[in-house]
C-alpha cells in the first residue's frame, strides 16, 4: 500500500474510533508508521485530510451499499430496498458497527463547527435520500407501490430511523439493536410499499324480500 492510501486508511480508522477533534495528526503518522515530512507531502492540513477521509468513506459506502443495492442490481424496486437494508445490517452487527456510523458521528461532532465539512457530510446524506427516494418512485410509476406514497419524506425517514439505529447500537454496544431495528423498518415499508386497496362499495342490491335472504 502507497504511504497516501496508508495514510488515509489509517486516519479513516482512528477518527472512526475517537472523532476527528481528537485525532493528532501524531496519532496519524504513529498509525501509519510515517514521518510528518512525508504527511504534508500529501496532504496541506489536518482539514484536507479530513475532507479526503470522508470523500473515502463515501466511496466505500457508495460501493459497499448504495450501488449494488440501490442502483446496478437490476431488480424490482421492494427487492433493491430491503438488498439495502441487509447491507445496512451486516455493517450495523459487524464489529466495525461497534463505533458507529462514521458519517452520523463526524455529523454530530463537526455540524456546528466546520461548515465546508458539515456541507460535505450533507450532500451525502442527500444522495443518500435521492438513491432511496428513486426506488420509490420507481415503484409508484409502475403500479407497485401505494401512489399517495411520500417518497422523499420516507426516503428521509429511513435514513434518521436507521442513524439512531447506529447511535443505540454504539451506546449500548448491542448488535441485536441494529436487527431489531431493520426488522421493524422492513415491517412498516412493507405497509407503504403494499398497493392500497380499493375501499369496498356498498353490498349488492338484491330483489329477495328480508325472510327469503335470511332463509
């Protein structure tokens, strides 16, 4: 492995693990077995390697999750759903999962203080949603999702569900949270994605007096 690829794998890893405030660039070279001469030939700052750490986690995501789920699988909408959610909970109940979301932890941490990267970690979310969003209304269009179906509200509400999901599994370092979690949010898909039903007219009208229908 390249001393640059090194260098961002093992800074992925402990800002996973401690946060991004509290990882030293120290901590870096000492993970990395680097020099800081050979750091700052690849990287200007803490903050640009920051932002390539995320732009890593993003791809790796997008790969790992978001493509063969959502997008190059080529199955029916419901089916590129819950290929998602399985791939939600195995990384959850791995022992990677044990941290946390990555992108859900530097959002808490860094929201209020680093806007570029705040942006950043925003526009992932988003894509995120979007890739989500595009199932659903892939679904609504060929009749196999309910037609009043919120699709961008949903879409959001899955990514917030499956976030806490991450933080109570992090908190109570319970894997079987993360199940629990994907098992119930399979549950309530499953009601939207159900084609509502045509709401039943009144009984049909019949010539037979009272006493011969209940004969």
């Amino acid at each position: 492995m390249k001393s640059r690829e090194k260098i961002l794998a093992k800074a992925a890893e402990i800002i996973h693990a401690k946060g991004f405030n509290h990882t030293s660039i120290q901590d870096i070279l000492e993970a990395a077995s680097v020099t800081k001469s050979n750091f700052y030939y690849h990287f200007e700052s803490k903050e640009q390697l920051g932002f390539e750490v995320l732009a890593l986690r993003m791809r790796q995501f997008y790969k790992l999750a978001i493509a063969p789920a959502l997008v190059e699988s080529g199955q029916e909408p419901r089916r590129r759903i819950h290929a998602f959610l399985d791939r939600l909970a195995a990384i959850g109940m791995s022992e990677a999962g044990e941290l946390g979301c990555p992108f859900g932890n530097l959002a808490q941490e860094i929201s209020a203080l680093h806007e570029p990267l705040r942006e950043s970690l925003s526009g992932f979310f988003k894509a995120c949603s979007e890739a989500l969003e595009g199932c659903f209304e892939e679904g609504k269009r060929s009749g196999a999702f309910r037609p009043d179906m919120p699709s961008k509200g949903i879409a959001e509400f899955v990514l917030g569900q499956i976030q806490g999901a991450f933080l109570l599994r992090k908190t109570h370092k319970d894997p079987e949270v993360i199940k629990r979690s994907i098992e119930i949010l399979r549950v309530f898909l499953d009601q939207w994605i159900a084609p509502a039903r045509e709401p039943c007219g009144p009984e049909p009208a019949t010539d037979m007096p009272p006493e011969a229908a209940g004969a």
